[in-house]
C-alpha cells in the first residue's frame, strides 16, 4: 500500500499507533501541538534535516536505520549541550509512491533510537513531496545545569573526545565505490553509535566547551575554537586506526587520518576539560587548548579536507 | 549570488544576522542547541512543514510571505493549545540554484510573524535538496494553565470562532484559476491573519477545546467532535459571505459556503465554551454541541468537500 493510498491521517494513524510515550510526555500526538515536560524551566532545541541523495540513499540504509540515524543526529545536539533528551518532532516529506511499510519501519528506527536515551517521538507532520525529506527536532532538559556551549575553552584545557570517529566516514566512502563490506564500517555509517550519556555526564563534571561532530572532528573542534577565542592542538597518536579501517583505506587510497579526523557522521562528542580533570568513563584526551586561533595536529595544519559543505 | 555560492555556512551567517531575540531566548543560534525560558516547567511543541508546489507557489507568494504563512501555521498550533509562542526553529531545504536573497526575505517572514507573538526563531537546520520544503517547529508556554485540547467539548457546550475562514482558500481559488483579484482574497491567501492573543484568551476564559482551523473548519470541528465523542451543529446563519468573496464566487462557479465551511489555510480558532459563557472579544458564536457524533450544518450533513488531504 501506497502512503498515497492511505492518505495523510491514514498514515499518521498508523505511525502514531506504533510509538510509545515515556513519562516526560505530557500530551502525545494527536491535538495541535505536544505538551512536554521541562523541569527546568528551561528547554534546549535543536532541528537537523536529512534529505535523500544528500544525506542518505535508500539503496545503502533500510527505512529503520535510517530512522535511527535521524533521531541520533539530532539527540546528539542536545546531549552535546549537556542536556538528557526528552522528545522528538518529525516532519516527514515522502514520495506519494512511497509504501507505508517502509514509512512504518522509519517510525521503529526513530522511535528506538529516541527510547534508548528516554525521548519519545510526540508529534510532527506528514506531506508528499517529490524528495524524502525527514526533519526532526529534539528538546532536552538541563536539570538546573548551565548549558555547555562551544564558547567556554581556555587556554590549558584538555581536549577530549566519546564515541568513535572516522568510522561512518569509511563506511560512507566504502559504500560509494559500490562496496558493501568491511561490515564494521559500512554498519558505523547505517547506524551512528551515539555516546550519549556522555554529554551530561561530562556536563557534571565541569566540561568549558562541548560539540557534537557531525561536519568532522578538526572542523567542529574548529567551531569551538572560533567560538571560545582559542587554539586547539590535537595529537596523531591518541587515534588508532582499527585493522578493518586499515584494510579499507589501504584498498581505497584513502589516508584512514582523514575519515578519523575530517569525518563526522559517526556523532561523537568533542569537549574541553579544566586541566586537572580526572576525565570521566568514555572520554579520553586527544589534544590541548592554547592560546591563539585554529586547529592543528601535531602542531602544524591537517593536510586534508575540511568538513563537508550540504550545498556543495 | 545563489546559496551554493555562499555555502551552508555562509547562507546561515546572512540568515541570523537578519534576526532578533526576544526575552525568552536564553541561548540563540550558533550552538549545537538553543536554550529557550519554559517558565511553567512544560513547553507546547508542534511542527508543519510547507512542500513548495503542494503548500505553496513561488510564482504565487513572495518569499517574505512565504515565511510569514510557515510561521504562521506553525504558531497557530500553539495558540490552539492556549499557550503563547515562544521560540520556532527551522529546517529548510532549497534547491541549491535559488539566490540566497530570496533565503534572506523568507528568513525576515519567518522573523516577523514570530516576533507579532512575542516569539524569536532560535536555531534550525539548512540543506540542498530539489524541492523546496521548509519545516517550522514552535515551541510555547501555559502559564500554569492545563492545555486545552481537543477532547473536552461537553454537550450543551457553545461553539465559537475567532478569525476568518474561507479568505485564503478563496484566494486560492483565484490564483488557481489563473486571476489576481479580489486583493483581499489573494492578499488573506498569501498571508494569513491568524487571531494568536484569541487562544490563550479563551484558555483564560474556561474553553473546553480548541482546535486550529487548518484543515477547514467542518473537517477540523469534525476532529474535535471524535476526539471529544460529542456531536457538533454548526448555524450557517453565522457566516455572513463578504462582497468580495460573493463576487468571486459567482465568477467562479462556487458556492462561498465551500470556502466559508471547508476552507482551511486562515488559521481561525475554533474553540467550545461552557454554554453560560460571555465570548471573549474576537469570538462569535457558530454553533451548539450536542450528544452524538458528527458534524452538521443547520442539522444536516453539508454537501461539500470534508477538507485538504495533503497526499491526495
């Protein structure tokens, strides 16, 4: 069946029938607007869109997966301000050819990935258009805690990262040259493993700067150091490159430094440290704040791309 | 210059410079988040997105009008809860050839219609994508008061409207038959003037449900009426059919009462008051809920469209 077919309420009935709701939904879908719970009286917000070609290819990633992928990109930015989760809002543009199941299936992905930090998806749209389009926003709640921006390294401070970079990047180019192993990498790229409770946990623990790295590591650590007014040095050596990362790049032609230190879609955290911080479970030091501006490696510029542009 | 020249960072560089932040702002664009005040510890949240050739034309509407009718539709939601906007984030795709100034005006709609409520547009997300689709989430405040929400209409209950229906999708019409005029029709199409103090007005007031009137007012009272298992009779006699609409219509070939009745794009409220109720100003009475279920006009089914089905 066709999302044509069952019409716009038709489908909403059936996307909203497979979601559940965690105790921070005041009002679920179904009325004008959500009513969710934000005990601090404070709300952070973030919107992150995917668009299909650009973002993701239904050929490289079922409709679940890239649920998943959508609610992460997005949880990522909250937990990156120190914030817990606490609800989800999509706005779904679809192929009116689209089938329902696949739009079901999206729905398990993103409700999944929001329930395995204690979100829900509570509301959001649906339309047909020409480009699937998936728009989701994330609210989070600071539980009294000042938000962590990327405007508070200092000089002195460490640089440390959570979660694994570079391996959605392989697994991105892997797909590309129409390969479809090694498994590790092209899964890393299907399916974000988000350190989630490391945002708030780094939060309590006297983290200055925080960012989710979504347009690659130099290049996000790059957002921090233009915001704070500082310079960021990373070392080489606190990156590993994993034997199958090894493989691919030597296969592919590819330095495995750039997917490690220029990829992003793999959503690991990158924050600063006071200098004497006992650094917390699931973070580790890559490098140090100075002062100045910009970020280099080892001292000297990163000879290889920057980031990634969505118009270019 | 097109946005591809710019780049996604440029493109959003000149669309927050073009914005202002109102009180409830605690932390702007720029971050991974925004932080927005939630001072009763619970925030309203609700999203629409706007596909162009589906919900809009840009051969038809200016892209400053445009933002004003995305950010519209989307504050509209929350009133309807009888909350106050607060803040909108937005996620916008656009083809990478459109000219960033055409960015830039519906950025400044998109900023205008929020700050009319007191609201600022916080943050948001940009990509390429070959359709042109805006998708705008709103967040707002209760005061301390519970949401009003579909489901309370009790028999006996009045039924009110705040605003005008039938304007926009009469403008619609008009446009679609390849005219220009009547400007107040094509002018209540391309913009809409949505009641927004009416909905926390009749929260204040004892409203027993409220809906926004987004899929025309039959379809829409029709939701309250399921949601709240009471029946709804709507007095035709409450319309009254302005010159310009009773011209166009007769033009046209259409009843007005199919505008009047079906037509959605105005954003009025429609709201169920306890039947001693002395109406807020901006309200007028349509209206009487009964026992039952189902929408009627004057006692009978109305024999027109049920309203917008945005997959059909």
């Amino acid at each position: 069946m066709s999302v044509a077919g069952v019409g716009e309420f038709g489908l909403i009935d059936r996307v909203t029938a497979r979601l559940s709701y965690g105790s921070t939904v005041l009002l679920g879908p179904g009325d004008d607007a959500a009513v969710v719970a934000a005990p601090d009286a404070r709300v952070v917000a973030s919107t992150d869109v995917l668009v299909e070609g650009r973002h993701f290819r239904r050929d490289w990633s079922g409709a679940y997966d890239i649920g998943r992928r959508a609610a992460a990109a997005n949880l990522a930015d909250v937990v990156a301000m120190g914030a817990t989760p606490t609800a989800l809002l999509v706005a779904l543009c679809v192929p009116a050819d689209l089938s329902t199941g696949w739009v079901e299936e999206l729905a398990d992905g993103l409700g999944a990935e929001a329930a395995s930090v204690g979100a829900s998806v509570v509301g959001g749209d649906m339309s047909a258009s020409p480009t699937l389009t998936i728009a989701v926003t994330a609210l989070g709640d600071l539980a009294g805690r000042p938000p962590v921006t990327r405007a508070g390294a200092r000089p002195g401070d460490l640089v440390a990262l959570a979660g694994r970079t570079g391996y959605a990047a392989a697994g991105y180019t892997v797909l590309s040259r129409g390969f479809r192993t090694p498994r590790l990498l092209v899964e890393a790229y299907r399916r974000p493993e988000v350190p989630y409770p490391a945002g708030p946990l780094a939060a309590r623990l006297g983290a200055t700067a925080m960012i989710d790295v979504s347009d690659g590591l130099l290049a996000d650590l790059g957002h921090v150091a233009k915001a704070s007014g500082v310079a960021v040095d990373i070392d080489r050596d606190a990156f590993e490159v994993p034997p199958q990362m090894r493989d691919a790049a030597q296969a592919l032609g590819v330095d495995p430094y750039t997917w490690l230190l220029a990829g992003g879609d793999d959503h690991a955290l990158a924050a600063t440290f006071p200098p004497a911080t006992a650094l917390p479970e699931g973070w580790r030091a890559i490098g140090r704040v100075a002062e100045g501006s910009g970020v280099t490696v080892d001292g000297s510029p990163f000879d290889g791309p920057a980031g990634w542009d969505h118009f270019r």
